[in-house]
C-alpha cells in the first residue's frame, strides 16, 4: 500500500500533471465528473466504490444527476498523500472507459 506521507507541495504539482481534470483546492485533489445520465454516473461510483473498498480508501464525492464531484484526501496523514493519487488515477481510467461527456474545471 502507498504511504501514508503527505505530498509536498512540489511532489503535488508533479502527480497533477499526470491527473487530467484534477486540481487541489482547500488541501484536496479534487475533479468535476460529467457523465450522460444518472445511471452512467451511479455505475461510475458503484465501480470506483469496488476500488475504494480494496484500498481502504474512501473518497468525499457529492452526486447530482450525472455529475459527480470528487474530493480526495487522507485524514490521517493531513493532507494528499501517494494513496490520493492512485486513487485519482484509478478514477480517471474507469471515467475513461464509462464513455463520458466531459470533465468540468473545479470552482
């Protein structure tokens, strides 16, 4: 399992650039899902809770309709850690294949 090490700043910069569609915002890695119903957005989240179970590590996301905001830090450590990243790497292969519209920007 990754550590449970927050990332620097520096080291959070560097995996951001490998994370299409997430930014940090409030000390979290954080991406807007956009899929094109309530049903590809729900299988979404049902699949991404498969992966969450099996890394022990649960994501603060918020549905409406088809999209979905995902917020994902480690409370433990404070902050991002290696686990976040694998995490949104996951989330980005499995949006991938879910055939979405779009991602949108974080506000």
């Amino acid at each position: 399992m990754p550590s449970l090490k927050r990332l620097s700043a520096a080291e959070i910069t560097t995996a951001l650039k490998r994370l299409d569609g997430w930014r940090l915002t409030k000390g979290k890695l954080v991406r807007r899902f956009r899929f094109a119903d309530f049903s590809a957005c729900f299988g979404f989240m049902a699949s991404m809770a498969a992966v969450s179970e099996s890394m022990n590590h649960h994501p603060d996301w918020t549905n409406v309709y088809s999209r979905l905001i995902a917020r994902v830090a480690t409370h433990d450590a404070g902050g991002v850690t290696a686990r976040d990243v694998r995490w949104c790497e996951q989330a980005n292969a499995r949006f991938a294949a879910f055939g979405s519209r779009s991602a949108e920007s974080p506000s």
